[in-house]
C-alpha cells in the first residue's frame, strides 16, 4: 500500500489515514513515500516551505510506532532518485520493477481522489494499482457512515466518467467498485478522521493567537510540533 505526499507538514490527518487502512488490510504493508519534487502539473514542480530532508525528518516523527500501532510500515526515499516531477505513475513503475510480485494499491484521501482525472496518466495508475479512499471531507464529519459512503460513492463515479470509465460493478461486501476492464478495485473507507490539512497548519503556524497554538497540538504529533518549533519551521 502505498502512501504518498508532499507532507509538507504530515499531521494526524495523515496518521488517522494510515491506521484506518490498516483496520481493513492489517495484513498489508504501507509505503510511506514523501515526494521529493510534487507535481502540480504535467511540467511543473510544487514549490514546498520545507525541502526532502526537513520533510522526512518530519514524517520520521510523524509516522512512528508510536501512532501507528501494529502497522507493517516503511518510509521510502525512492522518489529522490526518480525523474522530477514525481508523478505518481513513475514511482508505481519503479516499484514495479523491483518488486515484480507484488500487488500495489494507492492509499489516498478523498480530497486526492477529487482530481485524481487530473493526474499524470491516471488510466495508467489504475492499470498498476488499485485504489483505497478515506473519507476528510470536513462536510461530513458529522453525518451518519452510510451518508459519507455514498458521498464516496458518487465522487468516485463522478472520477471514473472523467476518465470515460463506464463499465463498473458495486462489491457491497468489499465496499469496492470493481473495474473490470483494468482488473483492479477502488475501495472506500468511510470514517471520520482528523481534519487537519497542510495548508491550514502553516498559516496557523504564522499565527500568535493562542487558539492557533492549540489547534496546532491538536493537528500534529507531539514530537513533530517540537521540532517545528525547535527549527522554527513555518514561520
């Protein structure tokens, strides 16, 4: 399972994502995998405030044992060594190759899934991996579980016509849409995790208001939030 990011910075979002993986697959191992160069489009790298080192000594801290209990889990450079950007697509042909075995599958908040259509090759991911989809809307934080599965639902149809995916069968036990034609599932997870997002955290981390500084203990691991302060990060 991979796992993949900017985790500029990882936050609870993140960690919630993994263990609500991991309840459904506790067989599986996750990837762990921060993008040395995220794409925003086909040509263009995203601009992170941190670079590769000081993201992944975040993610080292973020993604411990600590919060990731029971959790078969790697954190893998691989995409330093890949062309920039690091598209999606690159890093499951890496993969690929050096484990000709195994079975891949993209761990990915909805969010994510929103513009996935959007992605470098998204037909040919599909073809490589399947798809595990975790609900962070934060609209649906507080509607029943059967609401934020449908929600789901729509949104991965909604994906799959933007990619003139038509022919797809519901797998009610699996929770999964399977695709036939490529072999592969998109399965849903619907939850409530922590709805901390980057974005919002770097500007609360610019902010002297005491609400923020707790809203910052809430959205990130202790031990992440030290060194942030420690290596006046954001700021």
């Amino acid at each position: 399972m991979i796992f993949g990011g900017a985790f500029d910075p990882p936050h609870r979002g993140h960690i919630d994502c993994l263990n609500e993986a991991a309840k459904r697959f506790p067989d599986a191992k996750f990837l762990i995998t921060p993008s040395f160069a995220p794409p925003v489009s086909s040509t263009r790298q995203k601009d992170c405030d941190l670079n590769f080192e000081q993201r992944v000594q975040l993610c080292r801290a973020s993604f411990s044992q600590r919060n990731l209990e029971n959790i078969h889990f790697e954190i893998s450079l691989i995409e330093q060594n890949l062309p920039r950007p690091n598209f999606t697509l690159r890093t499951l042909q890496a993969l690929t190759d050096q484990l000709p075995q195994k079975k891949f599958a993209l761990l990915m908040g909805q969010d994510q899934l929103a513009s996935f259509s959007t992605w470098y090759q998204p037909k040919d991911i599909l073809d490589r991996a399947s798809l595990l989809v975790v609900n962070r809307s934060k609209d649906l934080m507080t509607v029943s579980l059967e609401q934020i599965l449908a929600n789901q639902k729509g949104a991965v149809l909604k994906m799959l016509k933007a990619l003139g995916i038509a022919t797809v069968e519901w797998d009610e036990r699996a929770q999964a849409f399977e695709i036939p034609d490529l072999q592969q599932r998109i399965y849903l997870i619907p939850c409530r995790i922590c709805p901390a997002t980057s974005t919002e955290i770097r500007e609360l981390r610019k902010s002297p208001d005491s609400a923020a500084q707790e809203q910052l203990k809430q959205w990130l691991d202790h031990e992440t939030l030290a060194i942030i302060h420690s290596k006046d990060f954001y700021i």
